[in-house]
C-alpha cells in the first residue's frame, strides 16, 4: 500500500469519477476526505478509509472552512483532486449570464480554491500531488459547450502555471483529460441533448459515444487508475502535463 499516511483531499467525491478516485486511492492506503454538497450522498459511500464532509465549491468561506477542518482532522493533504464540476451547455445566443457564472464558479473558481487551500498544508511537507480533472472540452472547443469548454480550458491553464509556478519542488501538477465517461452526468446530458436536438435518448447517448475515439463510453476505473499513476512512485517527472483519456488522439 504505496500511499500510506497521506491524506487525499477529493471534490466531487460521492458520485462517478470523483468516487472512482477516491475509492482507488483508499485501497492504496491513502485516509481519503470526499466533498460534495450533499451530506447524505457522501455518507453513503463513505468507509474505514473515506470520510465525507459537505463543502460547496462556489464558496470561498465554506471551502476554506471545510479544508482547514480536513486537514486539523487527517494531516495535511498531500494529494488534492480537484474533480467538482458540472456539464451543461447552450449554445451561444442561449447562454446567460447566470448559466455562464454558475459553469464558471463551479468548475474553474472552485478548482482554483480547492487547490489553494490544500496548498497551504501541503507546502509544509515534502511531497505532494495535484490532479484537475479537466476534458477533452480544455483541449478542443465542443459545440453547445462554450461555457463547460471555457472553464475547462481555464483549468488546464491553471494547472500548467502551478506546474510552473512550484517546479523544482516537490510538488507536481497535472489535469486528467477524459471523453465521456459513464457516470451521472452523461445520464443527465441525454435528457438535454434530447431534447436540444430533437433526438430519442438512445440517439442523444450515440452522439456522445461517437466524440470517444474508440467509439465506447470510458469507465470512472479507468480515469482513476491514471490518477493512481500520478500519485505513485516514478512519476515524479510527469508534472504540467494534461494526460487525455479519450480512446485515441484527441
């Protein structure tokens, strides 16, 4: 068990991705802390390893609260995951500014004030990792997505400048880049490709399918056991990179 005695920190931890990591990271020894804003879907999921504590992400006073907490409560955290997101979109003409800031507050200002706030523990240890998970969306546009695509972009520009903001320490930053994953979200985003398009659910879900190169949805597992390689010993030199999970070449 490689990663005993570290603290996780994982966003979004009660459902999909965010689970998948945090479970991973669990088996490997690590004390896992899920955040999420519903209590009782953390509880759920919650073990001997991975403990839940509800935190919005959109909250600066809330996320630094809670984090603090975490870290009086396990140790400093030595390896964050900012996974906390939402994937909605409009198209141009369609997208307000609530929906705009409500995409933005979660996905990129939340990212930014998870990682700075596990920071200021983990600067007092000699080892750490911080994994975004960001898209494919932040390495391409995806038309209906300019909100999602903008704040996904933002995060790997965010991860790529603390990347280089700490090198030569012993600290590494990187983003996860999936395709569509089978989790919750693709389940909601039928329903509102459906009725966008004017397309039956079973057409709605192809659509997706088809933006995965090797044309199949991606497993949580499979975005996790990249985390894994990030946190594990020899990846010390893979820092400011955005790893893709796409089932090809994006």
């Amino acid at each position: 068990m490689t990663l005993n005695g570290k603290h996780a920190l994982v966003t979004g931890g009660g459902t999909g991705i965010g689970l998948a990591i945090a479970r991973a990271l669990a088996e490997e020894g690590a004390e896992v802390t899920i955040t999420g804003r519903r209590q009782e879907v953390l509880d759920e999921v919650a073990s001997d390893r991975i403990t839940g504590m509800a935190m919005d992400v959109r909250n600066e006073e809330n996320v630094v609260q809670v984090i603090g907490k975490a870290a009086e409560a396990r140790g400093p955290i030595q390896i964050c995951v900012a996974n906390a997101g939402i994937a909605t979109g409009k198209m141009l003409q369609k997208t307000d500014m609530s929906f705009w800031r409500d995409i933005m507050a979660t996905n990129l200002d939340g990212a930014f004030l998870t990682i700075r706030e596990s920071l200021r523990s983990m600067l007092a240890t000699d080892w750490g990792r911080v994994i975004s998970v960001a898209s494919i969306a932040g390495l391409r546009g995806a038309p209906g997505a300019g909100a999602y695509a903008a704040s996904k972009h933002g995060l790997v520009g965010l991860t790529r400048t603390y990347s280089e903001e700490f090198m030569g320490k012993p600290y590494t930053f990187n983003a996860l880049c999936p395709g569509y994953v089978d989790t919750p979200i693709v389940e909601r985003n039928v329903a509102s490709i459906s009725e966008r398009a004017k397309l039956s659910d079973s057409e709605a879900l192809q659509l997706m399918v088809d933006q995965n190169r090797h044309k199949r949805l991606i497993v949580p597992e499979e975005v996790a056991a990249a985390a894994l390689w990030l946190v594990r010993p020899g990846s010390e030199s893979i820092n400011g990179q955005c790893i893709e999970i796409a089932g090809g070449q994006v």
